[in-house]
C-alpha cells in the first residue's frame, strides 16, 4: 500500500478485509454476505446464499452497480420454470447464469429449462476465508465456496469459485471451475451476468469493447446500427419501459495473451472499470442495453455462449458437452483505474 502504516496498526481490519454477516431486515432477510475491502476505495458485497454472486460495489462514493428494485432475496432453488428467474434477479456487479442453460425458457427432447439456469438461486457451502495480514507481509485475500446444481439420478454440476483481491489495490479477481461430479455426460453453459448502473453508467459515459457483432434483434434494432453511437450511454429512453430492451452479441477481440477487455468509462467521474476475460475460456460477450425510467442498466456478459438457450445452442454445434469428472476453469478480473 502506498501509505506508511508500518507500526501504526494493530488490527488488519482497519485497513480492510473480509467481513461476514447475516441480513436481518427486508426482501433479504436470513441470506449470508460477505463485504470485501480492498482499502482502495473499492469495496463490494458478496452473496453467499447466491452462489456467491457480487450485488453491491463501490469506489469511493461512487456506486459501480445497477441493482433492481428487490436488490438481493433469499435464494428460490424452485424458480426455475418460465421467467420465474426475473423475480429473483437482483441485479448487482455479477449474477452468474447457468450452469447448464443460459438465455430464455426453452424445451427439447432432452427437458425443458428456465430463464438463465440455476445456480444463482443455489447457496454456496463455504470452504475458506483467508485475511490479508500486513504485519506478516500477506496482503492477498479471498474467500473459497462451492455451489452445486444437482438432482438425483440427473446431473451434477460443481461450480468451484474463489474471489480475492489484494489489500491496497482496486481490483476483485474470480476464478471459477465447474466440474461434472456425476456419471453421465451433462451440457454445460456459463455467462457472467454484470450489470453497472448510476453513476458509473450515466449519460455521456462509454461503453468499451471491441470485435465483430451482430444485433440480437436483427433488422429490428434501434441502437445496434452500423454507424450509430451504441458505445455511449443515452438519457433515459420512453420506449424501454417495461421489457423494452436491446442486445448485441459479439466475438470479442483478445491480445496476444488471449485476453479480451470490455469495461465502462466515465469522464465525468474521472474513474473506468475495466472487465478482463481469456476469450478462450469465455468466447463470446454480451451488451445488454436497458434505459429504463427507474431502470437504467447495461450489461456486459462474457460467456461460453451467447444467451440464445441450450436448445439453439445444442442445434448450432455450440454446445458444450462434460464429460464425468471433465472441469473447465474460467477467469474473470475487475480493475478500477482513475485515468
């Protein structure tokens, strides 16, 4: 850290860390959390009971998510059928969809399947939580869980995820590994749900990312025309009440490395958060559009596949198949940065 606190602390806390909860009042009550510091100004609130997914994050004062109105709810294992997904979605930094359908309610003749999956109504069992502790010269710190999307005699899908971070610098690091634990081979979709909000996305910010794209919407599109300024955050839009929304799919473009980079910047504000990803882990990237009146989002959502359904994607050839005891290991990072 940059500042000089050799021999001025006693408690590690003071500087920030991992701190553990249970919330006792509205929507929410009974669901575990976890509010992480990084002593940056970046600070986040993790859902245990949500397949640790992130709801709130800040920087200094400034909110970096969009949170719908019921914000976090208990997990409903239940509220798989349909839309059902929608009444539960809280929004927040990351809402993991998955692990086996990602995009709207669909039916074949291998099952049917609800909006988005499972997993974020699954609660995690905690495996470690590691504090940073400068005195001893560890900075890094984390907190382990697994989340598992089970059924007996059906499949088994082990979601393995360790968020961590390093006192004194602004960023949230993911790694995730989802494996089959059952005995017959099981599809398999993931896409990172992340969604910004006010004032991080206000007007006039940009929304970065590039590569080839198609709009979801096809001819019908309003935003997604080439030549239109899609890449910068409108006013609040009258035809996006209700389910009024755009969508944009894309094949992100990665450096040498492999690493594909999307994010929103703010001039405004004077801050960007960059969202980093290996693009072949996670080959595709979503731009969800939203200008609501009181709902006012845009998403960026890397994933093994677009959110088109395990149907459509079983029809492409672009399903994944896991095989038993088959993993597959995903990386994601949040950067702030003031420049």
């Amino acid at each position: 850290m940059k500042e000089n606190w050799h021999n001025k602390i006693g408690n590690p806390a003071q500087l920030g860390g991992i701190e553990t909860s249970v919330l006792d009042n509205g929507l929410g009550r009974g669901t575990r959390i976890a509010w992480i510091n990084t002593g940056t100004g970046l600070r986040y609130k993790v859902v245990l009971d949500r397949a640790m997914d992130i709801v709130d994050a800040f920087y200094n004062q400034h909110s970096l998510a969009w949170l719908s109105h019921s914000g976090i709810t208990p997990p409903r294992p239940f509220s798989d059928q349909g839309i059902d997904w929608l009444r539960t979605f809280g929004g927040g930094l990351l809402t993991t969809c998955g692990l086996s359908n990602v995009g709207g309610p669909n039916q074949d003749e291998y099952g049917e399947r609800g909006l988005h999956g499972k997993i974020s109504n699954v609660p995690a069992e905690i495996i470690s939580i590691i504090q940073p502790d400068p005195q001893r010269g560890q900075m890094e710190m984390s907190i382990t869980g697994r989340i598992l999307e089970t059924t007996v005699f059906g499949p088994t899908l082990e979601l393995h995820r360790t968020i961590s971070g390093r006192l004194g610098e602004p960023f949230i690091q993911i790694r995730d590994e989802v494996t089959n634990r059952g005995n017959t081979t099981v599809p398999h979709m993931l896409l990172y749900h992340l969604n910004f909000g006010y004032p991080l996305v206000d007007e006039g910010a940009k929304i970065t990312w590039q590569g080839e794209w198609k709009a979801r919407e096809g001819d019908d599109t309003k935003i997604f025309l080439e030549g239109s300024d899609y890449r910068t955050c409108p006013a609040p839009l009258d035809d996006h009440a209700g389910t009024g929304e755009e969508a944009a799919f894309i094949q992100p473009e990665a450096d040498e490395q492999g690493i594909a980079r999307c994010g929103i910047e703010n001039s405004r504000l004077g801050i960007a958060l960059e969202v980093s990803f290996n693009k072949n882990q996670l080959p595709w990237l979503t731009n969800w559009q939203h200008w609501g009146k009181g709902e006012y989002v845009t998403g960026l959502e890397p994933g093994t596949n677009p959110p088109i359904g395990q149907k459509n994607a079983r029809a492409q050839n672009q399903l994944i198949m896991l095989e038993p005891g088959e993993s597959r290991k995903y990386d994601l990072k949040f950067e702030v940065s003031e420049n």
